[in-house]
C-alpha cells in the first residue's frame, strides 16, 4: 500500500526487441510479403546499377565498369538537339489529353453504376464497358487502322455516307493525338470504375436515408454523400497518374505511327526504343530514359506534397 503523500510509481516500460526478434515473431507476414519483396528487389531495383551509362560511353565489349565516363555528355546532346522540344511536347500533349479526358470519365461511370438499381441492366452495362480492357494492344491497334482505313474503314464510309469528305485520320498529324487518347479513354474507361465502385462500397446507407427524409434528390444525395466519400481514393489516383506525366507507352504509338504522323506521333519513350534498341545507341537512349523518370518522380513528390498541405490525403 502507498502510503499517505506518496506518488504512484510508474512501470518502467522495457524497450521492445530488436528487429530480429520482431521479424521472428511475426514470420508469417514476412514469409507472406516476401514473394513481392523479392520481386521488385531483383528486376525493379537489382538492375539500377545500370543508369551509369548514361554517364558513360558504353561499349559492350568494355563492359559498364569499364567504359569511359563521360559525364553530362548524353544529356546536354539530347537537350540541345533539335528534336527535344518536339518530343517533350508529343509526350506532355498526350499524357495532359489523357489525364483531362480519361481520368474523370470513370468517376462520373462509377457514380453513375452506382445509382443503377436494376441488377441485369448494371452488370450487362459494367461488362460492356470492362470488355475493352482485356483486348490485347496489338488487336487494339488492328482495330483502330481497319476501322479508319481510307478505303474500306468503317468509320470512314460511315461519314461519307453524309456527302462529307473523310480526312486520313492516321496519316494526318493533327488527328493522332485524339485517335490515341478517344481509344484508350474507350479501352480502359469502365475498367478504370472498379476502385471508385469499390470505395462507394463504403457509403452508409443511413445517410442517404436522413437525406431522402431531408428532401434531397438523388442528384444531390450523389454530389453531397457519394462524391465526398471517394475524394481519397480521386486524390490518390491523381498523385499517381500526374506522377507518370511523361510515362506514355510506346506499344500502341509503335503500332499506329508511319512517317506521315510522324510530326506528332514520336515521343520521347518511342524516341528511347530508336535510339536504344534499334541503333544501338545505349548510352544516349539510357540518358534520355533517364530523364525522362526523373521528371516523372519529381511530378510526383511535388503533386503528393501539394495533396498533402491541402488535404489529408497522401501517399506518404
């Protein structure tokens, strides 16, 4: 007993154990993390040590540690080149149209799935709008040329059906950009509405019945309820999308580009596959590359600290 004036003694609490000890109680969670761990360790962050080439005069018979170092050699070249502000505008003209066009396409499909109260009519619409998602690039691209060939495309007879002369939509630069974007926008629109479903998932239906007893439409039980809740998982997939700016692949570009479109079609990662596979220009390609991450990693820092001060969602 403590006797009168005295202070309650409090335990002293011991310092948990090392990491070791920690990892060894809990090895079911690491064995079960391990797969992954594994895996962007050895073909993610294992070949890194490659990027000094782009600091160097890579000869594959030198090997890369024994090749001349050359500095910033590489990267003033592409700085200075006569085509690196056309390439950064292809690039950073797509990716903006991407994110304008494709990114709030599925947030107003998922809203709009989701105040679908018939189950046959909503399953039937979400796995017409899901089945793009799951055609192969290549068929994508098969489909695009057949559909908007000048002589036998379907698109293209469709619009000369109204006595209007159809231009040559892949041989005309100023069509490329749209025809890429309106096609991916299409491939992956209704699959891009399952993470934004899945957070509507979270709705409490108790809200929507104060607001129907409230006089609240479904319009606006949709803008005050439904879109206020799935505002994280917006701002998170925006931070990630921004973050890849100048991430736009080069397979489907590849499969539509010719030397007609040329002038609006060539980006800085189809520039890298030239360069880098085709002529064997390992060095420069990797410098070009390399640039081309490091722009798309500060985008990301600086969008997610941006998120950050302004909201309370963030990647970090």
């Amino acid at each position: 007993m403590k006797g009168k004036g005295q202070q309650a003694v409090q335990p002293t609490l011991r310092p948990s154990g090392g990491i070791g000890k920690k990892i060894w109680q809990n090895w079911e969670l690491y064995l079960f993390i391990a797969p992954a761990f594994l895996y962007f360790a050895i073909f993610h962050y294992g070949p890194m040590y490659g990027i000094q080439i782009a600091f160097k005069n890579f000869i594959p018979s030198k090997g890369i540690f024994g090749s001349d170092w050359v500095g910033f050699q590489h990267f003033e070249r592409f700085f200075n080149s006569h085509y690196f502000w056309d390439l950064l505008w292809n690039t950073l003209s797509i990716s903006f149209l991407e994110l304008a066009i494709g990114f709030p396409l599925p947030i107003i499909l998922a809203l709009a799935f989701n105040e679908i109260r018939t189950g046959f009519f909503k399953k039937t619409v979400q796995t017409i709008t899901y089945a793009p998602h799951f055609i192969s690039m290549v068929v994508m691209a098969g489909m695009i040329i057949t559909f908007l060939s000048p002589s036998t495309g379907m698109i293209t007879r469709l619009i000369e059906l109204f006595g209007i002369e159809a231009p040559q939509f892949l041989n005309e630069p100023a069509w490329f950009k749209t025809i890429y974007v309106i096609s991916g926008v299409w491939q992956n629109a209704g699959w891009g509405t399952i993470i934004y479903l899945a957070a509507l998932s979270a709705v409490d239906p108790q809200l929507h019945e104060a607001a129907i007893v409230d006089g609240a439409s479904r319009f606006k039980r949709m803008l005050h309820i439904n879109l206020p809740t799935i505002i994280p998982t917006i701002t998170i997939l925006l931070i990630l999308n921004t973050g890849n700016i100048l991430g736009v692949g080069y397979e489907k570009i590849l499969l539509l580009q010719n030397s007609l479109n040329m002038e609006a079609s060539d980006v800085i990662s189809t520039f890298v596959y030239r360069t880098g596979l085709v002529s064997a220009q390992y060095s420069f390609s990797t410098a070009v590359g390399l640039f081309n991450s490091i722009v798309n990693a500060i985008m990301l820092i600086t969008v997610n600290q941006i998120a950050k001060r302004t909201s309370d969602n963030s990647l970090w």
